[in-house]
C-alpha cells in the first residue's frame, strides 16, 4: 500500500462538489487545539459567516461536527420527544429518511406525499397540519437531492406557525446556490452540508435553531436521545463568553475549510452566488435540450444546482456514466431510490458551477450517447 | 475578516496532537466522490490499515464519520436496547459519558466505581458480574484520557465473555500508543480516535465489532434509535463487492489522512510506536521528578502518551498553562471533571511523542514555575 493520489475529477454529480484551491490549502493548515484561544476566535468568525449565509440572526447557528445526514438527525433528535407527532413531507428520498428519524424516536410520523420530482404540494400540507392539531413539527426538504425539485420554504414554514408547528428544513443542497432566507421564512431548524454549494469537503452540517426551537428544546419533557447531537451540551462549547465547555473534540481542520468556503462565497455575495448558479443552469438545460434530453422537474421547481435529466429511451444507466467518468473524468450521480435507472443527476454547485463546466459535460454527453 | 492562519503550536495536551507535514498534504488532495471507485479502492485499504492497527481480523472494522465520542455513541446504540443492564466502569469522565449514553436508551446501568486516577479493578467488576447474571454488556475505558490511567483491557474483556456479556471498550488514547490486541483480548466493540496517537486531525472514530457483537446487532428486537450511526447501514457502504450503497457523504479528505496516518504507523511497526511511546514517557517522568513534579496515576498504570502530573503547591492552574501557551507555544491540557485544578495532562501522542518535545515542555515548565 502507498499514500493515495486521487485521481483528477470534474465532480458534476449530487455532490460532493469540487473543492477550490483555496479551501484545499486552508484544509492542510497545522492542527491546533479545540480549546486554543484563536481556534475560538476562529470559531466566532464561522459562526457569523454562517448566519450571514443563512440570512438569520438566530443565536443558535453552528456546524454540526459529521455530514449532512447528521445534521438531519441533531434536528429531530433535539426537537421531536416520543409520542410527539411530526407531519413529514416525502417528495424524495430524504424526505424518506426524515421519517425514519421520527420513528427510531418513537414519535408519531403522518405522511404528506408528493411524487418523486415534484415540490411539496402547499394545499396538502395544510390540510394535514388541520388533520393533526398539536402536531409539534413539519418536516419538508427544501431543496431535494434526489430529485432536484425545489419547494416553497418561504410558505411552508410560514403555515407550520401557523399552526403551532415547528418547521424542521433540509437545504443541504440549497444553501448558497439558491436563496436561503431563514429569518424572513421564520424557518425554525435548518440543516445544511459543507460539500454541495459551499464547496468544502464532506463532512460538516451547518445548522441554525431559531428562539422557537430553542425554547422547545429547552421545554423537553426526556432527555435527548443522543449524547453527541445535543444541542445543550454542543452550544456550551460554540458559545459563550472566553472559556468554552469541552463536549466532544472538534473536527479543526475541516472547520478551518468551512469557515475559508464561506468567506470565498460572501466575497462573492449571496445574491451574485445564486445568480450564477442561475445562468449556469439555464446554459445546462438549453445544452440539454439540443441533444435531446428532458429534466424530470417542471421548470418552476427545478434547482438549478442540481439537474436531474431522463434517461433517453435506448439508453442504459450505468454504462454512460462509466464512460463519462472514466473517458472524461467527469462524474454526475445516478438515480436514488425510486428514481434509480431512471435519471441521471448533473449538479453544478458552488465552486463547480461555471459554463466551461457545462460545455465540457455537455460535449462529453455528445460522445458518449451518440447524439 | 481574512483566512485563518492558525499559530504555531506544540500540540501536548490530551490531543488533538501534532499533525505530521505528510498527512496535512494527503488532506488537501482534491476532493473525489464518495461512490468513485478509486475512493472505494482506498476504503478498502483503509480498512485493512485500520485492522492492522487493532490486530484484528473482524470484517466490521471502520471508521465512523465523525469524532470518538461518536464512536463510543455507535457501539451503544448499536448494541444495547431499551431494558437491558449494562456494566459502565468509571474510572474518569469517560466512563461517566458512557454511562450517559446507557441512560438516553433507556437501558439499566450498573456503575461500578475507581477513583479518578486509578485502574478499574478487576474484582469489583466480577462481582457486578456475578451481582447481574443476563447483563448485555460490560463497559470500560481502557486509555482513560482525563486521567492517564491503563485498565487491563484483555482481563475485563475475559470476565465479559465469561459471564456472557458483550464488551465494549473505549480506545481513544490507546491506539497507536499502547498494545491493543483486539483479537487477543476478545474484544466485542472497541472504538478510537483519529486525533491521539494516530496524529490524524480530529474528526473521525476508527471502530471495531466481532462477529459476536455483529450477531448481537442482527438479534436485535428494536430498531438502532440513531439512523446515522446504525452499523447495519453504514456497513452497507463500507462493505461488499463492488458498488457500494450510499448510506450517508463519507468525509473525503478525512479519510485521506487516517488512510495515511495508519502508512507512517504501518511504516514505523505497531511495537517500534508502542516503544517509542514508552522511551518518550520514561524521559518525561524522569525530567517532572528533577523538578519535583508527581504524577497522579500508579506506576503500575500509567499510560506512556498522557501524563497527569499534579499542579504543586502554590501553583494555580490556569496561569502556567497559559504562559507555556503564549510565550513558549505548548499546548497541556487543564484537568477534566473532578481532577478540574489539580492536575494539568501532557500528551505525548503519534508524532508528537520525541525526544525534543519532551525536552521542550520540561525547560519551559522550569521557566513557568521557576523551578
């Protein structure tokens, strides 16, 4: 065995994206300690840039130190008690894995669906939040990875309060490719990944609990079930005046990456950064178009970030993408779940998203289906 | 606000330690994908690497996405379930952590009880043994990293397996630095960290099942509460011919640099490290006694990578601590729990266990304590 040399990969799949020089050399920077008074300092300046990218001034915004998926569950395992109801909207497969975090707490999960593809049908969910007074939660994915549809957050979370229910929102895959306006949705948990459109490396969950939240929170009637996602023990660490409470060790270096990917998008400003996202996306589908390819969502609720094209008819699934990984070094992602052999999934997020990019997927797409 | 420049520090606290110039460059490779088949190719290297280091052949050795305390929550919820008794040795703080992990699943947990800075005996844990005939586990921490205390790791796990209890070991400060012998002691569940004497960053949790704790974990009657840490999923990915099942973003470039952290331990040998270790502790004690400075823990138990030394008379805790950290670099660790004021901890973990350091830390801690 030898050190290993990744090979070079144009990353256009549902994430990872690739990461910048930039944040690769941030990454490589000396280890310190979790406790050091700069790496505190450091830990101030993130938190600030992650409300900034957050749009919110919710005290409570931090990284939770593992990948998407366990920010999803710091959320549910924080907010969500046992015998608790949590009306939970499945358009995809994370909205599928919601659910499974309400059951393994042994809470109640009422089921709103909506088609793979498709954004969360409003009118549905409010007559689930009448079906179920005293519901506790909402849980809807904004910005879904396995289908690239886009749901309207701004609405959803304003007819959880509505209704006395907390929101609960996965934009893992929105944050910085789209806007994410969490003080003005009144969105009261949200959970992020470092590796869509923030372009740092897998394995970091931005999160932001709003006073609603951390009131429920601090409301429990049971403990957390989980030691390492509580939220009272975490903040006691990322918070508070000099001296920080040791919960778990940090994962320094890949903070050190975070905290360089979003200085990188906010000397680029939120709104240029979804505006490129935009054009990118909109150079993608018409690419598409000419050779022949359809997008599976409507065009009102596609995310630009992360563009799930139809498998042509004659066409097979993995063996495209073989070629495209392996003659052009490009990856894109296959279908999840009930979509798995159906779509093939073309992300351009942060740091990936540029038309170079586009036309090099969409030449090597030429090649390889013949068209 | 600019990119952060962490200072240059001697990291001989209880970890992290000092990341080695060839595992920071293996960390600013480019980020590939967590379904690429050349990462897969490295997983399972990886987890050759990480079956070496434990000496063990157990197929369910990996590495959890996220820091030790996490590793520790993924052997609980993995194997105990609501109801069961549970045997949690404390010794430190760790062990009372794993007591609070016993507790948020609802199982029964017997504590049994050594002072802060002493070994767990073994004749109180078979007569807790005997005390609770049926016991799913017994618990214990074999590296105690808030005190610097060894525990006979192969004694307990034989007193588990013979009253038919599962053992479940915390190794955080162990591997690397001290014999572990997975296979030899008959160890069930042993997790680790990246950050100790294995000198990765912080942020990853090497873990280890038998085949009797993976029976156990397939035997279960509810589901693992936590989706995210749920072996039976994460194995999914970890394991298997060729394509793997994404479960959640594996962390890229983290795995990078445990994948070459366990090369330089791989490249130095298991005894050479262990050695080392020693040599290195050896001429620490040796330095701490010509300046009259105890250390908490009996000969007899004394872990070589972390050192508790009691803070003298007329000594306060904070301000030595302090000056070793602004004017000479050198991170030590304060006292955790209830050994908070009374001692400070010198790691001397993976790379940063030389000669020099410990050269190092002794001439500044004449200088701090005019000694």
């Amino acid at each position: 065995m030898s050190s290993f040399s990744p090979p070079e990969r144009l990353l256009l799949g549902p994430g990872p994206s690739n990461v910048s020089p930039r944040v690769l050399a941030s990454l490589a920077r000396p280890t310190i300690g979790h406790l050091d008074p700069r790496f505190v300092g450091m830990m101030d300046e993130l938190k600030a840039l992650l409300q900034r990218a957050f749009r919110t001034t919710h005290r409570l915004t931090l990284p939770i130190s593992a990948p998407g998926s366990a920010g999803m569950e710091a959320c549910f395992v924080n907010l969500v008690e046992p015998g608790d109801t949590v009306i939970v909207c499945r358009n995809g497969v994370f909205g599928g894995r919601m659910r499974e975090n309400v059951l393994r707490i042994g809470a109640r999960c009422v089921l709103v669906e909506d088609a793979f593809g498709q954004p969360v049908d409003p009118a549905k969910v409010e007559a689930a939040l009448k079906a179920n007074p005293g519901a506790k939660a909402l849980a809807f994915v904004h910005a879904e990875t396995s289908t690239g549809a886009r749901s309207d957050a701004a609405l959803l979370c304003r007819l959880a309060r509505e209704h006395g229910a907390l929101s609960i929102v996965d934009s893992v895959t929105g944050l910085g490719g789209i806007p994410v306006e969490v003080d003005a949705w009144g969105a009261d948990a949200i959970y992020s990944g470092s590796q869509k459109c923030l372009s740092a490396p897998p394995g970091l969950s931005p999160l932001s609990f709003s006073d609603r939240a951390v009131e429920a929170l601090k409301a429990r009637k049971t403990a957390v079930q989980s030691w390492f996602f509580d939220l009272g023990l975490v903040t006691a660490y990322w918070s508070g005046e000099g001296a920080r409470t040791y919960h778990h060790t940090a994962p320094i270096n890949m903070l050190y990456a975070l905290h360089e990917a979003l200085l990188i998008l906010h000397e680029e400003g939120l709104e240029a950064a979804w505006a490129r996202h935009h054009a990118n996306h909109l150079r993608l589908r018409d690419g598409l178009a000419a050779i022949g390819l359809d997008l599976l969502v409507p065009e009102a609720a596609r995310l630009p970030q992360l563009n799930t094209v139809r498998i042509p008819e004659g066409a097979d699934d993995a063996g495209p993408r073989r070629r495209l990984l392996d003659e052009f070094g490009i990856e894109v992602g296959a279908g999840l779940g009930e979509l798995a052999g159906k779509v093939w999934r073309i992300g351009l997020m942060g740091h990936g998203s540029r038309p170079e990019n586009v036309d090099r997927v969409l030449g090597a797409l030429r090649t390889v289906l013949g068209r």
